[in-house]
C-alpha cells in the first residue's frame, strides 16, 4: 500500500475551460482558435507567452530561470477534420486531414468560412472515409475547414462525451497547470502547445529547438484496451512504448514507484503503431527522457469520444506530483550508470 498522498485530488474541477475548448474549430494548420484561448489564459495566469511561428506557442513564469532542469509539459491543439478539395454547384467534397473517422452515418458537422462557423451535415463519400461532402456555403473557398460540431455533455456525472478530447482535453490541462503550479524552486515548468501532431507533425520540432527542455513530459489521448486492462477511470496511462517512444524498464519502474508511493493511479500500455509529439524531441538531438502521459478515451477521433471525469482530475494530480521539485523522483535526469 502506498502512503496517503500529499497532492490532494481536485474536489472540482473546472470544467467551462474544455467546454470552450472543445468547441474551437482548430483542424491542422488551422489551430488559430485554439492558439489563443491558450495564450490569453496563460497570461492571465501570469505567465510569459511565446508564439514559435505557427507551428508551436509555449509560456514560462517570469522570473522561472533558474540553475534547476527546464520541464517542458505540451500537448498538441489540432484535432483531425476536413478539407475542401471540390467547390461543385450542388455539394462541396471534403478530404480528411488526419485521421478523423466519421462512420457510415452523417453527423452534424461546422464550416468555417472567412472566420465564420456554419453547422453543416458531413456526410460519407466512400468506404474508406477519406472523403465527406455537405452542402455549399456563402464564399467558401478552396481549402476552407469542417470539423465535427462539439456538443459536449456529461453522463451520471462520470463521462464526458465530445469530439476533440484528443487534444483538447491535454490543452486544457495545459491551463490548468499554469492557474495552480506555485514557484518552482530549482525546477523551470514550461508549458507549450503544438500545431499538425494530427498530419505531419511540424509543431513539436520547432517547440523542442526553441524550448531545448531537459525533460518533457507529453499530454494526449489514447484508447480504452481490455486486453491491456486499460479502462476508463483507471488514472492516466503512461505509454512504454508505440511508434514514438520507448520506455525502458528502469525509468518505467521508477516512474511507477513514484506514482504507487503517493497514491497516484496510473496504468501502462504497449503497442508499435500511431504515436505523440514526444518522437519530435530525441530527433531533436534532446538527450532528456519524454513521457508520454496520456488520457484514456473511447471512440478516439469519432463525433462521441468519451472519457472518465475522474481521470482529468488525476491526470493533474499525477502532473502536479511530478513538477514538485521536491519530489525527489529522479525522472528528469535519467542516464547510463557507470
């Protein structure tokens, strides 16, 4: 058993934030909506903001430059969606950007015409989804994004249901951290947010060269497995391995022991397909570790993504307990043993 925890678990959580979130139009290269409500909470929270180009945005605290490691804690701001690739009389053809699945059924949909959103019907083109149609719209113009409409709604108080979780709900967590980290002594938290994780991926790269962080620990999304005994309401999960990260088992081990003595929730998860920002760091040349600390959904990338309220609220948990210099986990100096 572990000893009781001296980061007590969030009584409630703030929820208008991902709610805000949830409904931003933000497909790749399009995440301007996202991107601000970002930079707006960050400053109100009092911290610095940096605009990397378009490809990235990330905040520090003021007087944060210390002797300590540099924690870099991102997520990425783009969800998958569409893109208008024919404008014929009758019906626009739309092309998925990313890997947004929208099933056999239409489902309500938004247009985002010169900064306007229009609630659109997406309907299936053909069998493999890579293309959706829906109706014209006033000035649309080749290139122009749908997404689906978000419509977030809480079930017995448990699971909320929305599109988008993947990533947005990292984002928010994002703003979370910088209402309620106090001064790290020793230890300097940056908080960055990425463009096109979804298609691509060009945001993280930036992000790591300007940040050149010690550590990183990467927010996202990943899938409900009953094989792996990864459910929602379990705790996040961190991942040991997929196709950009591999943990080895002395960190894996470390991280678990320090998770287990607080009495942090967290499961684990193994597999060799899809994948975080977190590779863009190691390409970087960046000799820290990155973990990827991720929330479990349902449905990813569907209109009905749903995940466990209880994980948000240790998901912030399991982050504060990391950045508390005072933790004494080693996790952001791991290196060879002579």
């Amino acid at each position: 058993m572990g000893s009781l925890s001296p980061y007590p678990p969030q009584k409630s959580l703030p929820m208008d934030d991902l709610h805000d979130l949830l409904r931003c139009h933000s497909t790749p290269g399009d995440e301007d909506e996202v991107a601000r409500y970002l930079l707006n909470g960050w400053e109100k929270a009092g911290w610095r903001t940096f605009s990397h180009g378009r490809h990235a945005i990330s905040a520090r605290r003021p007087d944060s430059a210390g002797s300590g490691p540099t924690v870099l804690v991102c997520a990425h701001m783009d969800s998958p969606g569409y893109s208008v690739e024919q404008i014929n009389q009758d019906e626009l053809v739309l092309v998925r950007l990313g890997g947004t699945r929208l099933g056999e059924h239409p489902a309500a949909g938004v247009l985002k015409v010169n900064g306007k959103h229009h609630r659109v019907a997406l309907h299936p083109l053909d069998d493999d989804g890579d293309r959706c149609r829906t109706v014209p719209v006033k000035g649309v113009r080749h290139g122009d994004r749908a997404c689906f409409l978000a419509d977030p709604a809480v079930a017995d108080g448990r699971f909320l249901s929305s599109p988008f979780l993947d990533n947005r709900s990292g984002c928010w967590a994002l703003l979370q951290l910088a209402r309620t980290l106090g001064e790290k002594q020793g230890l300097n938290v940056v908080l960055g947010a990425t463009t096109c994780e979804e298609i691509g991926g060009f945001g993280a790269p930036v992000l790591a060269r300007a940040v050149r962080p010690d550590a990183v620990v990467c927010l996202d999304a990943t899938y409900e497995d009953e094989a792996q005994s990864v459910r929602l309401g379990g705790g996040p999960v961190l991942t040991l391995s997929d196709a950009s990260v591999i943990l080895g088992c002395e960190p894996r081990d470390r991280f678990l022991a320090f998770c287990k003595k607080h009495s942090l929730p967290v499961q684990t998860e193994v597999y060799n397909y899809s994948g975080t920002d977190a590779r863009a760091f190691p390409h970087a040349g960046l000799s820290g570790p990155a973990y990827a600390l991720l929330l479990p959904t349902r449905g990813n990338h569907t209109p009905t993504e749903t995940a466990h309220v209880d994980d948000l609220g240790t998901w912030l948990d399991v982050l504060r307990a990391l950045l508390d210099p005072a933790a004494r986990h080693g996790l952001w100096d791991l290196s060879f043993a002579p």
